[in-house]
C-alpha cells in the first residue's frame, strides 16, 4: 500500500505542521505589519470587509469549512476521525473571518472597502486583491515556518507569486492616486450595476521591466451566490498561477480574476455564460476552503449531500479546474438556469445529474491518494496524482 511506503516521521511531522500552522492562522502570537516595510505591531484585520460579510450573515454568522487539524490522513494505527472536515457557523467578528496582517495606520488603506459594500472604484478593486493577497501570503509565511520548524526544509515565500503580486499591487496604489477618481471612464464602469460585461484591465504592467505581466478580470453577475471566496489555483497545463476573489453585492455577485496576460481568454471564457459562471464557483468552492457562505444556501441540502461535499472537500486532490464539479452546490441557481431554457438539451441534461450525489472511490484509496500528495506538497516533488 503506498501509505506504508511514506516516510514514518511524516505524520508526526505533519501534526507538529498543523499544529504550529493553527497557532499562528488564530492569531496566537505576535506579527509585524505586511505592508511595505513598516515594522509596526499588526492588528486584527478582515480579509473581506465586515460590511461585506453582513451581506452572507445570518445573526452575525457565516458559514465556513473547518478542517480538523488533527486529521492523520489515514495512518494505520492512529485514531480515526468522525469528521475531517465540516461546515461550521463562525461569527464575522471571530479570528475566522481576521488575521494580523496591519498595523492601524495601513488597516485605513482599506478604508473606502470597510464603508461599502460595493466595489465601486478600480481602487477598491485593487485594494481587494491587495487584501486577499497578504492574506495568501501570510498564511504562506506561517505554514513555511511551520514546515521549518518541524522539518528543517526552508521555502522564501517572498519569492513566490503571491508575495511578488502583493509587492506590485503595493506600489501600484501608492503610484497611481487617479484609480479612485469616480468621474474616470474606467470607474464610471465598474460602479455601474447593470453591466454584465466582462472589463478587463490590462496587462497593467507592460512597460514596467521585470514585474509580473498582470491582467485583472472583473465581472459583475446577478447570480447571487451569498458567498465571499478568495484563492489561488494552478492551471494545470503550465502550472500557471491564477488568483480569483468573488464578494457578494446588493445586486448579485462581483469576480475578480488575476492571472498572467496569456491567460485572459481562458477565464474570459469561464464568465461568458451565467451555467459556466455557475460551475466555475463550484469548482474554487470545492478546491479551498477559503470561503465564507450564507448559512441560508445548506438550509434544504440533507444531511447526505451535506456529509459528501464536506468529504470531497476533504480530498480535494481529487478535482481540478479544469472540470466541471459533479455535484450541485447552488441548487436553485441551478434549477432557475435550466428552467430558463437557455441551455441546450445536452447541458440541460448534465446540470440536472448534479443534483444526484455519483459514487467515489472507496475510503481507504482516497485516504492513501490525499496522504501521498499530502508529502509531496511538503516535500516541493512536481509528481501529479492526476
């Protein structure tokens, strides 16, 4: 069995990880600012506007996944869990929905975002980025020393796409005071709440030498999904980095997209149609964890499709984004766009299987599968389970 192959001291090493991981994402400790190179104490600071998050909040909560930390990945031997993984009730005002990533001075940065709960400027854009960047990136730190600490490997996170992105985005808000001009063409478009068209902004950087070649996406829908969601994923192909933030609206549902320039087809097709826009929410669901739901979404969901979701985000290793999650998680989004009779025959056919949970792989194989590529996340190996 290939669990018996691994390294013994990797699950003692990887509870050390988690364990030291957690400390730090509850805020336990102290932390210097993120921003530039400010060496102020770093407060508690929201990653999505509290603003933004009373729009998704049922009596002051929101609902998000929780992995349980002590998950040992199916090691023989050691005590199974009930639950890796489940949806939980968490209070916006809690270390959930926070982390220490400014000091006071530089939490005002976001200020225009904290009043609203619109992005009504490329600023609050930007900002937004920005925020769920350092956010990446502070998380990225934590888990790198946790990592050297309990393994004697040492990963720059400074070095990666994340930190680079966040850098840019850094000296392009102190650079550029325009981008909060409501009267400029640009943000006279973006605050507009009927438009349905996909802006594209960019590649913001072409003329700059040896920055990351940036084009930020953004796309208004009326799709209400109740949920606010950050995350980077890795397009398979290249191994490409792509960075997607979706917030609720009054209105409907704002995405952002941030990806190198020769990507932006790609996601500009992903957001062409609302089934694809859809299934493309779906899938950032279903591949992090990093997201915060309206309580109200799960309300008719039984308590098997509750238990299989939660599962299957679990092992996420299983799905990629490149194909369609199989399993409906918006239900009458769903149902509204198939009865709509907008979508052929064919696809009308394949969104309605979402709606019967298929069969998965046996427990054993998708624990030995998850622990493999567990090691070899934090071993830095390039071998694809896929």
């Amino acid at each position: 069995m290939i669990i018996q192959e691994l390294d013994d001291n990797f699950y003692k090493k990887q509870k050390k990880v988690n364990d030291d991981y957690l400390k730090s994402e509850q805020g336990k400790g102290e932390f210097i600012c993120l921003h530039g190179n400010c060496t102020k104490p770093a407060i508690g600071s929201h990653f999505f506007s509290r603003s933004t998050l009373y729009l998704l909040s049922v009596d002051g909560h929101v609902l998000k996944p929780i992995f349980d930390s002590k998950s040992n990945y199916g090691k023989k031997g050691l005590e199974q869990l009930d639950k890796d993984v489940s949806f939980e009730l968490v209070g916006i005002k809690t270390h959930h929905c926070n982390f220490k990533g400014f000091c006071p001075e530089h939490e005002r940065l976001f200020n225009s975002l904290d009043k609203n709960t619109e992005i009504l400027t490329l600023k609050d854009l930007i900002i937004q980025v920005y925020r769920n960047l350092c956010k990446l990136m502070f998380t990225n730190k934590n888990n790198n020393e946790a990592i050297l600490n309990s393994t004697g490997l040492e990963v720059d996170y400074t070095k990666n796409s994340i930190s680079l992105w966040a850098y840019f985005l850094e000296n392009l808000l102190h650079d550029t005071p325009h981008l909060e001009d409501k009267n400029s063409c640009i943000n006279k478009i973006i605050s507009n709440p009927n438009n349905k068209s996909i802006f594209v902004i960019g590649p913001i950087n072409k003329t700059v030498k040896n920055k990351p070649d940036l084009v930020f996406i953004y796309k208004k829908t009326k799709l209400s999904f109740k949920l606010a969601l950050y995350g980077k994923h890795i397009f398979k192909k290249d191994r490409a980095d792509l960075f997607f933030i979706i917030t609720p609206s009054k209105k409907g549902s704002d995405i952002i997209a941030v990806c190198p320039n020769n990507y932006t087809k790609n996601i500009q097709s992903w957001l062409e149609d609302e089934i694809d826009i859809l299934c493309l929410v779906e899938n950032l669901m279903i591949l992090n964890e990093n997201w915060f739901l309206s309580p109200e979404i799960i309300n008719n969901w039984s308590s098997e499709k509750k238990n299989f979701i939660e599962k299957d985000l679990f092992f996420h290793n299983e799905f990629n984004l490149n194909q369609d999650y199989d399993v409906s998680i918006f239900d009458d989004i769903r149902k509204d766009l198939i009865c709509s009779g907008n979508l052929t025959v064919n696809r009308a056919e394949k969104e309605k299987q979402k709606f019967t949970l298929p069969k998965r792989l046996d427990e054993e194989t998708r624990r030995e599968n998850l622990a493999l590529y567990q090691f070899q996340q934090i071993y830095n190996t390039t071998r694809d389970l896929e």
